[in-house]
C-alpha cells in the first residue's frame, strides 16, 4: 500500500532494485567473503573436538561418496516422506502433525517404510554394549513359545474378572505337571488364587476374544504401549513402575529352560540379520531359574549361565551363526548389593561373566554413594580370589541436576567403571566430560529407551549431541526393546533415529559410533591397565579387540560399496525405489 507520503516512483519495484539503492554488500564481496571463510573455519575448529572427527579424517573416498548419498536422501525424505506431501496424504489428517524426529512411538511405522531405514538396517553395527536379556526377546515371539511349550501354565493373585484385575493382577507363568483343568476358570469370580491354569485353555476361555484378546492382552501387561509412552504429562515415576511390572511377568516365561534355549538362539539370530555380531547382556538376577520339567526353582544360577553359553556356542556352530562372534554377561542387581556367590560363578564360566553392574529406577533405588562398602569389599574378594570382574555401572539416568541420583556420575567414574550406562544427564558435569575422555570411559546411551521412559521428549531434545561434539566415547544401544517398543533385538531402531534427528552426525557419525562399540566390548577379561591401553590401540592393538575392529573395517567398506551402487546420486532411478 502507498502511503500519503510516498509516490508510486519512490518504491523499489523488486529487492535488487531496493538494494541498489541502500547499498547493500553482496556475497561477492570480499569482506563478506573474508566473513565466511572466517566462519567456515570456526566450524571446522569445532569440529574437530567432536567424537567422530578422526574417523571422518579416515573416511575411504567411496565411505564418504556413500556419506554424501545418504545425507541427500535424508533431506529428501525429510521433505516428503515426514510432510502431509507424502504418497498417503489421502488418509493422514492434516491435523496431525508429521515432521522428522517426531516421537517414536508416532514415527515407528513411517521409518520403517523409508529408504533410510533399509539403509540403515544393513549397517555393520559392531556390538550391542547395552542391552538387558530379559527385555531382548520380542513378546509376540515369546508368548507364541509359551504357548506352545508343555506343562506352561497361568496362575494369578486373584480371579482376573474385574478391569482392575486385568490391568494390575500379579500373574505368573510356570510349568505344572498337573495343571487343573477342572478349577474354575481365572476369569471368573470363583478362581482360587495361585491355582495353576493350563495356558492353552487361559487363553482360549479369555473373554474378550479368546486366544487373539488374549495375546493382546498379556503384550499389553508386557510392554510400555505406545499411549504410555507418549504421556509424558504422567511424569517418569509412573511409566518406570509399569515398566518394572513387565519384568516379572516376562522372566516367568522366559527363564523355564526350554523356552530361555529357544529365546538364546532367536536372540542370537535376530543381532546377527541386524548387523550385531556380539553382545554384552545385562541380566538382574532376581528372576527364578527352572531346567525342563521341573516346579522347583534353581537355588543358584549357574545352571543358567552355562545354557548360556551351550546355546551361543551352538548357534554359532550353524551355518546362520557362523559369522556371530559372540556373548558375554554383566552381571546385574537391582540396586543392591548381591549377597550371592557372583565370585564362584566366574571362577566356573569365566569367559562368560564380563563385569558387574546395578540397575533399575535411579531416583528411588540406593545411589552408588551408598553401596560404596560393599562394592569395596566386593573388589578385595576379586582379588584375593583371583578373578576379573569389573564395574560397567548405569549412572545419570536421570533428569536431576546436583542431586544424589544425578552425582551416581561422580561415582561411578571414582569407583572405575569401565563404561557409563545412559550417563543421560553428563552433559551437565563439564569436570566429568573431561575426566571420561581422559579415562577413556565409553558412555552407553540408549535415545529410544531415554524417550519412551520419559527423561526426554523426542530425539531432538536428546543430550547426546552436546557429548558427541565434545569429544565423548559413545555408542548406540537399545536397552529393553522389547518393551520399550522397538520390537526386535537389534539395533536399527535406533540408529535410524539418531540419524534422521541429529543433522551433525550423518553416515559418517553412525560408523563412528559402531566403530566404538567395538573399541569398548569386554571381549576378554583384562587388568584395567590392558584395558585402558588396548582401547587406545584400538585396531593397531595385538588382541581379539583389534582383530575385530580390523573386520568390521572390511564389513564397512563392502556396506559403503553397496550404498553407492544401490542409490548412486547419478543413478536417480535408484533413489526413487
């Protein structure tokens, strides 16, 4: 509009017109030019204090073709697939926002279906650092075995007839070798608490369904569902105590001899197709550990953890499993010290038990500060005792900031651990940051699992970041997938979010990551001296630790090689599969 005070001719007819007349510097400019160079090398100098910054210096020239490709098609899927411009536009209400990095729970069954996802679910990802056993076998898969396994049955605290009783009854899975056809059945009112119900009739006499409710039923007692997992208003308390209800519903099942041989090697499996070829598992020993066709619990677990290592051996022993390297056990307790006799189960599977570790919710459990005597006498009895079982404590899996749950940081790195579970509010502890690069300490985080559990909002609101570009060891790791909601055992989930949601990282950044889950895997029990100088070796060191780096360096080129031919920037017919 022309004000009173203006003629038509007075008002530029375009910008170029407008910036004529004022003068404006041009891009050209030299001291314009100056200015960006000057930033240009700001950002290079930042850079170079990221966490990934030698790898990209040592990137192959076809690894950084294969950078540059995939970064293109993250754009593009950023721009289409994570907009109402999508090919489904038709059914998506315009009222629901869709953008990339959007939580998980809502864009889990839109990254499945993106290039980026295919791409990234054939990336050698080195080894799975992080993950609890317990949670690793998707429950579908294992409701399925239960189902299918003789003797398993359903019993319950009381009649599950109410919804009430539905959604907080204790129930139980265990094997009966007379389990009671004839009692009343556990959803009517008359059942008789703790009564063992044959699990194929529970299942077929559900009411609200039969065996398809039924399933769809005992997932949800299993897994934290994908409304939970959005209601952050709820606060982290109440989804951890659903979360804690999970375990032993899913350890009853799990953890009855034949179904925990048929989860070892479905676990196996599904690492391997997903690119993980070891795993250092995590398991609270609170569970009760039963062999075929017995009632009675085992009185230790033993047993146990030589299954373990049977059924890895025999998986490996398989055509499918020759190229998996294997699994060894942090031995975990929920935030307590365990009276038990770890010592002399590592004396008798030494190359199994890895390390020691406490889990569970950190703002109610006992901090680190508190077991300090404990875990002291603990490390004497190593030592008079002649064996390796060092720390690989969770610390900073939280959102406090200079409370007791936030200063497990403080000591964990104190008390030597060798990696640092989640170490999700470290960003915070700039002495800290400094420390674990010095010690070389490697933090194991877990950005679905920090979502889902509420300590963040999405992915782009994740701390790591602010450790990758300040240097800090990390790898990617995906905790309790099977609850949480990614499903399998592996790792893709993850990456993939990683990867759509941290613009700094890239292809580049995600070789990085896997790369360090290989410098850092308790591949052999090893003073801390060793430890610490074979880490720094890295693939120039003499051990397993450099043999294994060396391969996964061969297995990266050959996925680099496949990306460039898959979807060649020149090949525009490949990027539009």
């Amino acid at each position: 509009m022309v004000t009173n005070s203006q003629t038509q001719s007075e008002i530029p007819q375009d910008d170029n017109d407008w910036e004529a007349e004022e003068g404006l510097p041009q891009m050209e400019d030299q001291f314009i030019q100056k200015y960006m160079q000057g930033r240009s090398a700001l950002i290079a100098q930042e850079n170079k204090q990221r966490s990934d910054h030698v790898f990209r210096q040592m990137l192959s020239p076809m690894a950084a073709e294969a950078d540059a490709i995939v970064a293109q098609i993250r754009e593009e899927e950023a721009q289409t697939l994570w907009t109402h411009a999508s090919e489904d536009q038709l059914v998506e209400p315009e009222d629901d926002p869709i953008w990339p990095g959007m939580m998980f729970a809502q864009s889990k069954d839109r990254m499945e279906k993106s290039r980026l996802f295919k791409i990234v679910r054939r990336l050698p990802k080195g080894a799975l650092l992080h993950a609890h056993f317990d949670a690793m076998i998707d429950v579908g898969w294992l409701l399925e075995k239960a189902l299918a396994t003789e003797g398993m049955s359903i019993q319950s605290s009381e009649a599950l007839c109410t919804p009430r009783a539905l959604d907080t009854g204790v129930i139980r899975f265990v094997y009966s070798k007379l389990p009671s056809e004839t009692s009343a059945s556990i959803w009517t009112p008359d059942y008789t608490a703790s009564t063992a119900i044959p699990l194929a009739l529970a299942a077929k006499s559900f009411p609200d369904g039969g065996r398809f409710g039924f399933l769809a039923w005992l997932k949800g007692r299993c897994t934290i569902t994908a409304e939970e997992s959005l209601n952050h208003q709820h606060g982290v308390n109440a989804v951890w105590r659903k979360f804690i209800d999970t375990f032993p519903i899913i350890g009853s099942m799990l953890f009855y001899e034949p179904i925990y041989r048929a989860a070892i090697h479905h676990m196996c499996k599904q690492l391997l197709e997903d690119g993980i070829r070891w795993v250092d598992l995590r398991a609270a020993f609170t569970f009760q550990y039963r062999r075929e066709y017995s009632e009675a619990a085992d009185e230790g677990y033993e047993e146990m953890i030589r299954v373990l290592g049977e059924e890895v051996e025999r998986f490996k022993a398989t055509d499918e499993g020759t190229r998996f390297w294997g699994v060894r056990m942090i031995w975990t307790t929920l935030r307590s010290f365990d009276k038990r006799n770890i010592v002399d189960i590592k004396k008798a599977h030494p190359n199994l038990i890895a390390g020691f570790d406490v889990v569970g919710q950190e703002d109610k459990g006992r901090p680190l500060k508190d077991l300090t005597p404990e875990l002291f006498w603990f490390r004497k009895r190593c030592v008079e005792e002649g064996v390796e079982i060092p720390f690989f404590f969770h610390a900073g899996e939280c959102l406090g900031d200079g409370d007791e749950t936030d200063s497990n940081l403080f000591d964990a790195i104190l008390l030597g651990s060798r990696r640092i579970g989640h170490g999700f509010s470290l960003y915070k502890h700039p002495l800290l940051i400094e420390m674990i690069k010095e010690k070389r300490i490697l933090v194991e985080s877990c950005p679905v699992s920090n979502e889902v559990l509420r300590l963040t909002g999405s992915i782009k609101s994740h701390p790591l970041p602010a450790l990758l570009s300040r240097g800090v060891p990390t790898a990617l790791c995906n905790d309790d997938p099977a609850i949480l909601g990614q499903g399998s055992a592996g790792l893709t989930h993850d990456f993939w979010q990683a990867l759509q949601g941290w613009e700094n990282l890239g292809l580049a950044g995600l070789g990085a990551l896997a790369e360090n889950s290989l410098r850092y895997a308790a591949w052999t029990d090893q003073k801390n001296r060793d430890w610490v100088k074979d880490v720094k070796d890295g693939a120039f060191g003499d051990g397993v630790r450099a043999l294994r780096m060396k391969e996964w360096s061969v297995e990266w080129e050959r996925f680099c090689q496949w990306i460039v031919e898959e979807y060649n920037l020149d090949n525009q017919s490949g990027m539009d599969e």
